[in-house]
C-alpha cells in the first residue's frame, strides 16, 4: 500500500468538528442546571419542609434569588437576582416546580445532545461507507478481479458499524469523564494532600498498567475481525461455487475448512473473553486498592492524630465519584483503540495503486466532442503474473473502419480488445486519442464514445431492458429528490445525485418516444440473435391487466384466433383445450379439478391435498375411496416397475410417483391393503398419488367414464363452494376472458398441447407464431419479454444469452467505436457468422473493432491485425472487393 | 389404449421376446405414445438415431436416398419396430421412415433404453442373447452367399 491513509481522529475533527464542538459546549452549557438539579432536592427538604428559615408563620424566602458567591479577599458575595417573597407552601410548590422544570430541561438536553450525537455519528457512517465505495469503483481492474465481494460487503457494512457509534463521543466524552475525575481528584487533594496523591498514583498506575494489558487484547480484536472477514469471503465461495461444489462432491472438504475457520474463531474469542476479564477484574482490583489504602494509612493517621475524622470522611466520600469517571475513561479509550484498528484494517484495504483519480469520474460538463483517431505507440503491456500480453505494439486507428483482431488463442489479441475498453494497464509506450492521453480520458467520454462487450459481461438483477439501456445511464439527471434529502447527502460528503431520476440518455438515444426505443431494442436484439428468446420470455410471462387492460384484450382475440387456426385438420389435435364441461385428458387430475391459474404456492396443484377446502369437497363428493383405489392402483405398478432401482437411478426423478425413499413405505400399505386393511394414515398417502395422473401421458387408464364424472362434479363443486379468502387467489379458466395468474402462452393455449402427437409443441408453437404476427401483437410480447428479470448476475439467462446481450447492450449505445472482445465465443459458427454479417452491416461507416475467436470472419473487415506472441505480426488493408468475397 | 396393450404389443417383437412382463411394462411407462399423421417423416436417412418406434397401429414406408431420388425400400405394419439399431449404438438412420398410413406409435428412446440395461442385468443378457442369435443368422447366411459366389466362379 503506497498511500496511508489519515488517522482515524483526524477524519472524525476533519468531517464533524463543528458539530463536536456544538455538543461539547452544549454539554457544557447542562452542567450548571444539573448541579442545580442535584441541589435543589437538598433547598425543598432543609427549607419548607423542616422548615429552616421558616421559623414564623408569616416569614417568607426570596424564591429565584441568585447569588454569587466570590472568595473572601475578591469581596463576599454578589446578588444577581433579588427573587419573589413566598411563604412556605408557596415556596415548596414553587421549588417543587422548579425542580421538575428542571428535570424536564435537563432530559431536554440530554435528547438534544443524544440525537446531535446520533446524528453525527451516522452523517460519519454514511460519509465513511459512501467513501469506501467510491473506491471500490475507482479500483484498479486488476485489484478488483482480486478483491473478494463478500469481503469488501462484509467491511463497508459491518465492520465500519462502530465507528458511527463512537464518533459521537470522540471527542465529548473523553472531555466530559476526565472533567470529572479531575474535579474529584482536585477535591481530595483539597481535603488531604497526601491521600489524594495517593489516589492520584493509583490512578496514573491504573491509566498505565491497564491500557498494556489490553494490549494483546486488541490485537486479538483484529485477528478476530479478519478471520470474520475471512469467514464472510469464504461464505461467499460457498454460495457462488455451491455448482462446482456439488459436482466434485467435495461439500465434506469445505465443510472441513469451516469447521477450521469457525475453531480459530472460537479460540481468538475465548482467549479474548479470558484476557479481557482477567483485565477488568485487575482493574477493579487496583480500584478498590484506594480505599484500601484509605482505611488502612487514613485510618492509622486518625488514630495517630494527623487527621480528623471529618476529614478521612469526606475524602473517603469524594473518593466515591473517582473510580466510576476513571473506569469509563479507560473503557472509553479502548472503545477507541478498537474501532481505531478496525478503521485502520479497513482503510488498509482500499487504498490499492493505481486507483482512478476522482476527477477522472466526474460527471460530464463538456459538449459531446467525438473522440479523435487512436494510436498506440510501442505499447507494451503485463498482466498480473508478468505475463507479456502486448509486445512493442504500433498502431494508428482512424475511427472510421471495421477492423479485425484475428491470432491463435492468447496471442495479445484479447489484451488489446481489453487496452480499448482500459480494463488493463499497460507498461511502456502511449496511446492517444488525438494529443490526449487515451487513458486520462474521463470516464464519461471514454464510455460514451466507446462500447466494449468483453467474453463475460455482467448483468444486474433488474429486467432486460433496464440491462440493455444500462450504458445509457452515464450522467446525473435532476429528479423529484426533496431539497432536504439533498442537503443532508452533501452534508455527509456524499455527491447530491438523484437515483430516482431519469437518468437515461435521450440525447444519445436520439429519441424519446418509447416506441421508437422499443423499435431500437428489438432491432439489436434481433441483430444479436436474441429476439427470438426475449419472445419466448414474453410467451412465459404474466400480464397485468389492471395495468394493461387493451394488451389482455388482444390476448384473448389472438386465442380465439389460434382456436380457429387449430380447428383446421392439420392442426386438429395438437391441442386440448380447457372446457369446463370435459375431462382434460392432457392435464393431470389435480389440474382438473382445480381447473384455473393461480400465482399463490397454497393453491397450486402439487399442494392440494393440503389444502382444507379441497379435503372438504373430496369428501363431499364421495371421491376419497376412488382417490385411494387409483393410489393403490399406481402404488402396485410403481413397486413392480421400479423395485430393483438403486435409489439415486434418473429413473426415480423422471417416472416414478414414489420417490425412492418412500417405497418402501408403500410396500408396507400395500401389504396392509391385502391383509389387515388401510388405516387412515395408508388411505391419505394413497390419494395424494393420483394427483399428479395425466392419463395422455402415463396411460395407465385409470379415468374411467364413472371417475370422469366424478373428477368434473368435483371441479364444479370446487369452484362453486369456495371460500370467500381463497376466492382472489386463483382465476379458473374462462372461455373469452383473460386469465391473471396464467402466462400468456397458457392465456392464449387456454388448454394443454397433447401428449402422443409428433412435435406437437414445436408446431404448436409455430401456430402461435403465425397468430401473433398477424395480430400484429409481437411489440407486447417482446415488451413483456423485455420485463424477464435477468437474475443475480445474469444467472436467469444461459451463457449465450448473456454474451448475447453484453453485444446487444454495447450495440444500443451506438457508440463511435464499438470493440468487440471474444464476445459470442459460446456460440455455434452460424450463429456467429450471421451476428457478425448483422452487427457489420449495421455499423457501415463507423469503428468497429472486433477480436475474432476464429479467424475465418477475417474477410468481411476492412482491415485485418494479426497477433502472434503479444507482437502485431500482420496489419492488412482489404479492398472492399476483397471484403466482398 | 392402456400401458398393458403395448406390453403385448411389445412382447411380440424378436428382441424382447424373452423379457419379463414387469420390464416391459417399464419400458412403456417410460416411453413415449406418439401419433403421426399420414405423410409425417418420423425420420430421416443420415440423422443421428435417438429411439426407437414401435408401431401399434397403420402403416410406414422405408425408403433410401438414390442417385434417382428416394426409393422405396419396404413397407412395414403394425406390431413392427423401426429404428431399433439406435437403441444400441448410435449410427446414422440407414434409411428414411414416413407414415403411410395415420400412425399410433411407441417411441423408446435411447436413454431410456440404455437405462434400463444398465441396472438390469438380466434383461441386458436376454437382449445379448438375442443379438448373438442375429448374428449367428448373419453369419450363416453370410457364407451361404460366399458359397454361392464360390459356386458360380465369382470369388
């Protein structure tokens, strides 16, 4: 770390001495009416009620009189205020008053100064955390591939924690406690010279000794809090590798390395508990030392003569408001000294080299000047390893050509893709865009005028098209943010930007209709090949109808449509619709008798039998005994078919109604059934197994005409006798009307597509096609699709989806230099070959860099760099013709 | 239509003659019921083979790519299987498979197959044995044809 960073009290002075310095005088300010506080309990009980100074019936005392008292040699006493006369009830009602007035003003300071002090303390967390997250996004590329996120979590959010708590009493409380044991100690040394040297010793023993021992203490502190840290980078492997884990099977090894970690952890806490209390019983030991000495030497001096009782008293007395300061001063210093270490771990680790210098970040000011012409002169760069990746490389890019980046695998041909996006570093030589240094650009320029989509691009949890529109979003925009919100960012150091500002660059986009984004999106995604997947995403979707009543409407026409389309003989069968009145032979009998949509986990299929509605309407109708003889019946083909399985055969999870484990369950109920009889548990287990029948499908022709009638009398009385709450949480299917809770696939189905027939869904699938084309609704689904939620980075989308819309959210930005970086490696050759001939045919005219992961796209870029050992080996110009062919 | 027609069904065909009841009502619970439609291609010469059909009811043409276009090679009715050597090894299709009749079919898919042997030795014997015998067959007719040859002063 070549940098340190500032002290931990000079950061706290630096940000909030203004307000420490408003609650130390403020604090200052209580003291007086606290004294007055204390005394006036004494005035009530001496004066009006044991009645001194009351000594007639008519006397009566000055109430508010206030007077100062000097030494003798300045001149007796001074009156501020002469006072009302009260007599003696008055005056005890009045002194009463005064005390609660009091009391009440004291609690009044007391809050103020708590909350000032709260304040300040989370104004300093805020501004602290805000800090170190601005670094984390001014990391170098290279530190940041090595820092752990759950790490860098763990510190920005729990280990800074305290420093807010104590930041409040960085600076008062100190002052405050050693006020106090000074006005203790300056009294015994008034009452008796030597005891109070005496105790003046002991404390600068105790204000010594103390701290050395805690020493270890607070180094144990640190320990603990990296191997906190440590655990928490750890959790975080656990949980990012929990795939890889399970497929080399080696959950018992890092199962091994928690149970490691967790004991270092409990011994650094056991021996600090040990040490600790060890610490706080010697001080309490050296505390009571005092009065030790108090009773044993004062005493002896009282006997001897040297001292008078009254005043080993009172020095023993004032010896009584000493520890208490004193311990919580000590106490105090090493709340200090610990969040003093935690600070300084912290800082520690954000202060790589090489950071972005803040002003490199900020927001844009200057117009939208293009970038100039790039040039590499002998530029060499290293990775981390001292690897060489870029060897001596010249390079002049007019910005007005698509250029290839061809060369075997690792030949310096992905470090230069990565050098334009300024993901690395280099060693010697320059680049320049025109006479500026090409990495001094600010951050706004660089990504404005350049978009890189690199192999592995990340994506946030949020729906597709803020992803895609996510380049867009460069520069602060003026939103509804209250003024007060505003004030107390900057208060806190932290920037006043507005994130519920519409912060999307229209001015880039060219347009702000969202039509024509909408248009935009969908043609890149269709250049990249992603169209058709985003459309799919839509099919799966749910619509709001509340939210888009004409979109529903649209949906039900296009079902009508495809019900037209699928009346047609080649099409007859494909699909079995949902008719209240008739069976669903390609749905299972829970889906039958349930016979709607719901988004509630209670009322979907699988979870039926749980549910004490549907209990109710299977008794009813008489359907329990015919439940159990279908269970019975596919428990006994289940036992015969899957018997001799091992228990973890694919078999189990793909066919069998019984898992594995419970077979041997079944086995004994089917014993019972042909011997003793089915208990009530035996009869319960049975009936859940037909549940999931789907008589198309598994074919063991259970539904006969009798069990049809029965399935579609439960499925009326079902619907017909629903409780009132369960009512909102599931739609049934209704010829004619859009369904909430199902997709729109399902919506525009409204039925199952058959089991047995040949590629019924891949035909069905074009039907729908077909219908939405000429419905003209494609815009809605793929507007729907675009709503899909891309998941904890992208992990909802597969690797060629992703790479996918890395290109696709670079290609919207339409920048002035698009650098393309083994973006579609996952994809297959056609693909490829066709997203290249979009993307270039899209970008005619304009900079496109592209490091190709085969060379055999080469031909169709007006220019061709070949890389072999980080050196440019080749650098062609191609005629258009030689580009044609 | 029940699980237990296709048993039978199943049962008549050479290779799982000699297999227990209870597996071939396995290997019909885990495959698949398919109907093709007059004219539908269940698959084509060259494509890689995934399954098996087994054709409870109707008709298919078999035919082969020729210089001259395709020719029918044979027609096959119900209680036939097609495909069958993908079930074992994975060859392209031989020849093109087209429903010349509206088809009722069982589709066995390879995995499922494979699945079945490899936990269950016994049926993997019968369908060794019944191999052994085809190739025995094989063989014989083999250097009956050499013979032939050797006769006619062809070799």
């Amino acid at each position: 770390m070549a940098t340190t960073h500032q002290s931990l009290y000079g950061y706290i002075w630096q940000h909030s001495r203004r307000d420490q310095l408003v609650i130390l005088s403020i604090a200052l300010a209580a003291q007086p009416f606290y004294f007055l506080t204390l005394t006036l309990p004494k005035l009530i009980i001496n004066g009006p009620i044991q009645g001194e100074g009351f000594e007639s019936p008519t006397a009566t005392q000055n109430f508010m009189r206030f007077v100062v008292g000097f030494p003798e040699w300045l001149g007796s006493q001074w009156t501020l205020l002469e006072g009302i006369p009260l007599d003696r009830t008055s005056y005890l009602f009045a002194l009463s008053l005064a005390f609660l007035a009091l009391v009440g003003f004291n609690g009044f300071l007391k809050y103020l100064i708590n909350t000032m002090k709260g304040r300040l303390g989370e104004r300093l967390l805020r501004r602290l955390r805000y800090d170190l997250i601005d670094r984390v996004l001014r990391f170098p590329p290279s530190h940041l591939r090595k820092s752990k996120q759950s790490e860098i979590a763990s510190m920005v959010k729990d280990e800074v924690e305290p420093l807010g708590g104590f930041s409040g009493d960085a600076v008062v409380w100190p002052v405050f406690l050693a006020g106090q044991a000074l006005t203790a100690l300056i009294f015994i040394l008034v009452q008796s010279f030597w005891l109070g040297l005496v105790s003046a010793v002991v404390v600068l023993g105790q204000a010594i000794i103390i701290p050395r021992l805690r020493r270890p203490i607070l180094q144990l502190g640190k320990m603990r809090q990296l191997q906190a840290r440590e655990l928490a980078g750890r959790v975080g492997e656990i949980v990012d590798g929990g795939a890889d884990i399970r497929v080399h099977g080696t959950s018992n090894w890092e199962r091994a390395d928690i149970v490691r970690r967790l004991g270092r952890i409990f011994d650094i806490r056991f021996e600090l508990y040990q040490r600790k209390y060890f610490v706080k019983s010697l001080n309490n030991f050296m505390a009571q030392m005092t009065p030790f000495i108090f009773y044993a030497a004062g005493g002896y001096f009282v006997i001897t003569g040297q001292l008078d009782v009254g005043q080993l008293v009172a020095v023993i007395v004032a010896y009584k408001d000493l520890p208490g300061p004193i311990k919580e001063l000590i106490d105090w210093d090493l709340q200090r000294q610990d969040v003093q270490i935690k600070y300084d771990q912290v800082m520690d680790q954000f202060q790589p080299d090489g950071m972005t210098p803040p002003e490199r970040h900020a927001p844009a000011t200057d117009p939208r000047s293009p970038l100039a012409a790039i040039e590499l002169k002998n530029v060499t760069a290293i990775d981390d390893a001292g690897f060489t990746l870029l060897d001596d490389v010249d390079l002049a890019l007019p910005l007005n050509q698509t250029v290839a980046v061809t060369g075997p695998g690792g030949c310096g041909k992905e470090a230069l893709g990565q050098l334009f996006a300024r993901q690395i570093s280099i060693k010697t030589g320059t680049v320049k865009a025109g006479d500026d240094d090409f990495f001094a650009l600010s951050e706004s320029t660089a990504s404005r005028c350049i978009a890189y989509a690199g192999p592995e691009s990340y994506f946030f949890p949020v729906n597709l098209t803020e992803n895609l529109l996510y380049g867009l979003k460069q520069n602060p925009r003026d939103g509804a943010a209250s003024e007060r919100s505003r004030r107390e960012a900057v208060r806190a150091g932290n920037p006043a930007f507005d994130a519920e500002a519409d912060w999307l660059d229209y001015e880039a986009l060219g347009t702000r209709d969202p039509k024509i984004i909408l248009e935009r999106l969908v043609d890149v995604l269709t250049m990249v090949d992603l169209e058709s997947d985003v459309y799919q995403f839509g099919l799966q979707s749910r619509l709001n109808p509340k939210v888009s009543a004409e979109a529903t409407d649209r949906i039900v026409e296009a079902r009508i449509a495809l019900r037209e389309r699928l009346a047609a003989p080649d099409a007859a069968n494909l699909v079995e619709h949902f008719d209240p009145k008739t069976y669903n032979r390609n749905a299972s009998i829970a889906e039958n008798i349930l016979f709607g949509a719901s988004t509630d986990p209670i009322m979907q299929p699988h979870n039926l039998t749980s549910l004490p509605h549907f209990q109710r309407v299977v008794a009813e109708e008489g359907l329990e005994q015919h439940l159990v003889a279908m269970g019975q019946s596919i428990a006994e083909t289940m036992l015969e078919l899957f018997r001799d399985f091992p228990p973890d055969h694919p078999f189990f999870d793909e066919f069998s109604f019984i898992p594995s484990s419970e077979l041997p369950v079944y086995q004994q109920i089917m014993k019972r059934a042909k011997t003793s009889g089915l208990t009530y548990p035996d009869r319960a287990k049975l009936s859940v197994l037909p549940l999931r029948y789907i008589e198309a499908r598994h074919r063991l022709g259970l539904i006969t005409p009798d069990i049809r009638e029965r399935l579609l009398a439960t499925r009326r009385t079902f619907a017909e006798t629903l409780p009132a709450n369960l009512k909102p949480l599931i739609s049934f299917y209704e010829e004619g009307k859009y369904n909430a809770a199902a997709s729109i696939q399902d919506n525009i189905l409204l039925g199952r597509v058959s089991y047995g027939v040949a590629q019924a869904n891949e035909r069905v699938n074009v039907l729908i096609r077909e219908v939405l084309d000429k419905l003209d609704v494609r815009d809605l689904i793929i507007e729907a699709g675009l709503a899909f939620h891309a998941g904890v980075g992208g992990k909802r989308l597969t690797t060629g989806q992703r790479q996918k819309l890395g290109l696709a959210r670079a290609l919207i930005k339409d920048p002035q230099l698009l650098v393309v970086n083994g973006a579609l490696a996952n994809l297959d050759d056609q693909q490829k070959t066709n997203i290249v001939d979009r993307v270039l045919k899209h970008r005619a005219g304009k900079a496109t860099i592209w490091v190709l992961t085969k060379d055999d796209l080469a031909d169709r870029f007006d220019r061709v760099l070949v890389f072999e050992h980080g050196r440019l080996a080749a650098d062609r110009q191609q005629t258009l013709r030689e580009a044609a062919q | 239509m029940s699980i237990l027609t296709e048993v039978e069904l199943l049962r008549r065909i050479p290779l799982f003659s000699n297999i227990d009841t209870s597996r071939l009502k396995l290997l019909a619970f885990t495959s698949e019921r398919l109907t093709f439609e007059n004219g539908a291609i269940l698959f084509r010469e060259g494509d890689r083979g995934d399954s098996a059909y087994l054709i409870l009811t109707g008709k298919v043409d078999i035919s082969v790519g020729s210089p001259n276009g395709d020719v029918l090679v044979a027609s096959v009715g119900a209680n036939n299987i097609v495909g069958e050597m993908s079930l074992l090894c994975e060859i392209p299709r031989s020849a093109t498979v087209t429903a010349a009749e509206p088809l009722d079919t069982l589709r066995i898919k390879k995995d499922q197959f494979f699945g079945l042997l490899r936990d269950l030795p016994q049926m993997t014997l019968e369908i060794m044995r019944e191999l052994a015998l085809r190739l025995n067959n094989v063989n014989r007719e083999l250097s009956a044809a050499h013979a032939k040859l050797r006769a006619a002063g062809l070799e």
